[in-house]
C-alpha cells in the first residue's frame, strides 16, 4: 500500500465503525415510525424522485452557500453553522440510545414549545461535544464526534429514498465528485479552506509524519525541537464519502433487511480499501466513485444472494 499501514487501517475502522453505528440507528428510528426528534421527521407522502430532486437541490444551494461564505471569509458565521448541524446530527444519534425507554415518552414544556425528554437530554449531550469540536480543536473528540455525525445525517434522508433512487443518488455524487477533485480542484480548496481557516474539517482527520520528519525528530535533541518546524502529513475522509453508503445501506436495510445492508456496507468498505491501495500519497482522489462501486457490487451480491 502507497500509505502507512497504521493510517490506512485507522481510517478504515472509523469508516466501517461509522456505518455500523449508521445502521444500528436507522434500525431504531425505523422500527419506531421515523419518529426523528429536532422536527427532522419525513412527511407522511413521500415521493423518493421528488425527495431524490429536493437533496441534490440542498446539496447544490449548501455546497454554493459554502464557496460563498468562503469568498467573503466569514469563519465566524461558518463555525456557526457547523456548529449548530453538529448539535442537530449528535442530537439524533444519541437520542436512538432513549428512543425505547420510558424517557422518550415525557414530555417537558420549554419556553413555548413541548419536548421529549430523550430528546433533551441527546441536546445536552450534543452541545459540549459540539462546542470541543468547533472551538476547541482536539484531534481525539473531532474524529470521535464524527462517528455520532454522519449516522445522526444519514437517518434524516434514509425514509426519504428508494433503493432506485439512493443508487442513483450516490452515482451523481461520485460524478460531482470526480468533477470537484480531478477537474475543477474545489474540493481540495475547501478542505485546506476548513483545515487552515475554519480549524474545522467535515470528515475525518489523521495528521502524520512522513519518513524525514521522523528522522529530523529522532535526531534532534529534546531542546533544540522548540522552536523547530516540522511539516505534518495529513490523511482526511471527506464527511460525504462516510454519510452517503450509510444512506443507501439504511434503504436497503428497510427494503432487504440486515444482511443485505451489510453486504453494501462490505462492499463500501472494500472500495475504500482498493482507493488506498492505488493511491499515491500526497494526493487527492474522489473517494465516492470507488466507495459507490463497492457499495453497488455488495447490492448486486445481495440480490443474488436473498
């Protein structure tokens, strides 16, 4: 492998643990009429094509609204916004953990609106994690809270699609994605944008040291590092490659059942790990078309299978 076998393996664990976490709480909240706290609830008619035409609307007007935001360098008001999904998608996973308990069922009347108190609680659970992530920057609680992140997302858009559809959802991704990164090169802008500017990043971060950088750290005496420059490697997961398999394994979950959803999820994880292996370090690379090729496979061995 073009990585380090630490850093390949490392990433891949937090992918895959992401996509179980995923499942486990798109099985709660379908089990449980959908009933997704923060008023994230779907509506009672859904059309997975018309749902399939509003995401990739959200996703163009949010991916827009981002460049913009970017151009006019308003850190403060984008920490705000990362800020405020984070509590929502933290919130969402954590309340899954209460959802069949009796505390689900209180409600509390706060200020003029009524709440469960599941749901209170997974706020007050959300909020400091949140509050360590966007403005305190810890690389521990950042990959942490990324594994509640991406189920807490994904839940919200599983009701809305079909099989057809989430397959067709994550093929226009991988072309977006192929496009951002090889072609127009706005991807890598907008992680260096939220790794440099914004100290936040929306996936997963592992800074490294390269060979040289270990010499020149092992060959140095202690007090002479301070001071010292060093260049940190770092290895990062877009959010989007972590939430999207989750959306179409939470379908197929619905449609097929748990060993279908897991075959996708097998298969995401295999196509991530075949990007690692072909890629090169120091390079970017569209991870969705690989990880959406993988995810595709493990649907057809599904098929075939059940």
């Amino acid at each position: 492998m073009k990585h380090s076998l630490r850093i390949v393996i490392l990433l891949l664990l937090m992918f895959l643990t992401t996509q179980l976490i995923g499942l486990a709480v798109a099985d709660v909240y379908a089990t449980n009429n959908d009933n997704i706290p923060f008023g994230m609830s779907p509506p009672s008619d859904v059309n997975p094509t018309t749902s399939l035409i509003s995401i990739i609307f959200a996703i163009t007007f949010a991916v827009l609204l981002m460049f913009v935001l970017m151009r006019f360098r308003t850190e403060l008001l984008l920490r705000l916004w990362f800020f405020f999904v984070i509590i929502i998608a933290i919130g969402i996973t954590a309340n899954a953990l209460f959802i069949k308990s009796t505390i689900s069922t209180i409600s509390i009347n706060l200020l003029l609106f009524n709440v469960s108190l599941s749901s209170l609680i997974s706020v007050l659970i959300a909020l400091p994690l949140a509050y360590l992530k966007v403005f305190k920057r810890n690389i521990l609680i950042h990959n942490i809270t990324e594994l509640m992140v991406y189920p807490g997302i994904a839940v919200i858009f599983i009701p809305l699609l079909s099989i057809w559809t989430a397959v067709l959802l994550l093929g226009l991704i991988s072309v977006y994605d192929i496009y951002a990164v090889w072609h127009a090169g706005f991807m890598q802008k907008m992680a260096k944008y939220q790794i440099k500017n914004l100290k936040v990043f929306a996936g997963f971060f592992v800074p490294y040291l390269g060979k040289k950088e270990m010499d020149i750290l092992n060959s140095t005496p202690q007090n002479k590092l301070k001071g010292k420059k060093i260049k940190v490697n770092v290895a990062i997961l877009g959010g989007g490659d972590v939430v999207f398999p989750i959306i179409l394994a939470g379908v197929i979950l619905r449609a097929m059942g748990i060993l279908s959803a897991l075959l996708v999820t097998l298969g995401a994880v295999l196509g991530l790990l075949y990007l690692f292996y072909v890629s090169k370090k120091g390079k970017f690379y569209p991870a969705m078309p690989f990880i959406s090729a993988g995810c595709i496979l493990g649907l057809l061995v599904a098929y075939l299978v059940f």
